[in-house]
C-alpha cells in the first residue's frame, strides 16, 4: 500500500492516522524485504534542520515513512490547505503498537539502541514489564565512538530483532539507520529521540490534558528553561510555513 503524503517545506509527511499507523507497520513486518524499513517521527526542529544540512535531508528524505511528531507539524499542513488528521509520536505509536501486539497474543522482538548505560537498561527492564510478551532481544547504548560501529552493527544483526529503536537523537540515529539498513537484519528501525528517557523514569511527558491543548512544547520549556534556544527553531519554521503560504496563494 502506498501512502498518502503531504508534503511541509520539503518534507513528504504520512496522512496516516496514529491507528492507521500501527496497522501499516504490523503489515510491513510481514513483508519480505532486503533491507530495514525505515521510520522517522519528525517534528519542525528536523524539518528545519533538513533545510540547512544536505547531508540529513538526504537521510531524511530515503526513509520509507515520515509521520508528523509535534502538533506544529499538524498545524502547519493545515496553514498550507492539506490538513494532517493527527499527531502520531515515536512514543505513543511504539506504545500503541507494543500494547495492541500485546492484546492480540503477537510476538515481536525488539532491540534498544542509544542513550546512556543506565538509562538503556531501565527502558529495556521498563517495556518488559509493560509488555510480558514483547522480546527485547538486546541492548546497547549510545555513548559508541565510529570505531565501534560495525561491531555494534553486528551485534544488532546477530540479534535479528523485528524492531529496531535507535535513540542517539537526530541527525545522528537517521544516519545511523540509513547507512546500515541493508546489514542490520531487523524488519523495521525507528529514530525515538529522547523515548529511552520516559521508559527509564529519567524524564516525565507532560500531563494528558497539556497534550490535549498541544502545550506540551511549553510544558517542556518550564521544566527545562535551557530550552528556550531550541524552541526558537518553532517560530523559523512558523516563518518559513507563513513564506510558503503566500507562494502556494
């Protein structure tokens, strides 16, 4: 099945809903394929970080799927006539895909790569309670020089995992995936950011109704003011999603 796209400042983003999405990837795990589907959740700081090195564009734009992690995403589409149904973050698709396996008696294995030692082992202990049936087939933190790569590369192909997570932060773990994907010998990899952290305890989403009122970015920026620089990369690609408004009109 070919996806629906829409394309934001260059980047062609799914119109998959978060349950359309889940959908679409269990199928995708039962393709036979010769090398990893690629998944990245992009939110506007990779958008505009796509803008300005050709090198992560390039990665960006070879990934199999791109869904819309940050409701500026979501906002954006519709500022541009072509409104996105809904958000569908790397956290909540892996724990909506990882709870539906789990109801419905299937087996996936999956194996967990980035963040620091610690916080790797608290997540892969963490999904293991949340779901008994889901296999962390190996994990390995991110903290790895290049020297190190292809051991590590091995050792996730030794593993076959159906899942792939990859948490080095972006650009580094869509790079990482992009440049491996034929040798890695798992189904599907995903790029989730900061995912570990949550899993591990090391840091708190925002409560469900700040998510509700998609104030999550501000909820953020209270807890950690040194934040402030990098949400300034929200209001440059408000600018540019306003330039390419009057283009289209």
């Amino acid at each position: 099945m070919k996806v629906h796209t829409v394309d934001i400042l260059g980047v062609p983003f799914s119109t998959l809903t978060m349950e359309e999405t889940i959908q679409y990837l269990f199928g995708q795990l039962k393709q036979e394929r010769r090398q990893t589907f690629h998944v990245v959740t992009a939110n506007p700081e990779i958008v505009m970080c796509a803008r300005k090195d050709s090198a992560f564009q390039n990665d960006l734009l070879q990934a199999d799927l791109i869904t819309p992690d940050g409701i500026g995403v979501v906002k954006a589409s519709g500022m541009l006539g072509e409104p996105l149904q809904e958000r569908v973050s790397g956290f909540d698709l892996m724990n909506g895909w990882f709870a539906q396996a789990e109801q419905q008696g299937r087996q996936l294995s999956v194996f967990l790569l980035g963040a620091k030692p610690h916080v790797v082992e608290r997540a892969a202990k963490e999904l293991r309670r949340l779901y008994p049936s889901l296999q962390v087939a190996g994990h390995q933190h991110g903290y790895f020089g290049a020297d190190e790569e292809e051991q590590i590369v091995e050792k996730i192909a030794a593993a076959k995992p159906d899942i792939l997570l990859v948490a080095l932060g972006f650009p580094r773990q869509e790079k990482f995936i992009q440049t491996h994907k034929q040798r890695l010998q798992t189904k599907i990899a995903v790029g989730v950011g900061g995912s570990f952290d949550v899993w591990a305890g090391e840091a708190k989403r925002a409560p469900k109704w700040i998510q509700s009122i998609h104030l999550e970015w501000f909820y953020r920026l209270c807890k950690t003011p040194s934040r402030w620089r990098r949400q300034l990369v929200l209001l440059e690609f408000l600018q540019h999603v306003l330039r390419e408004r009057k283009m289209v009109r």
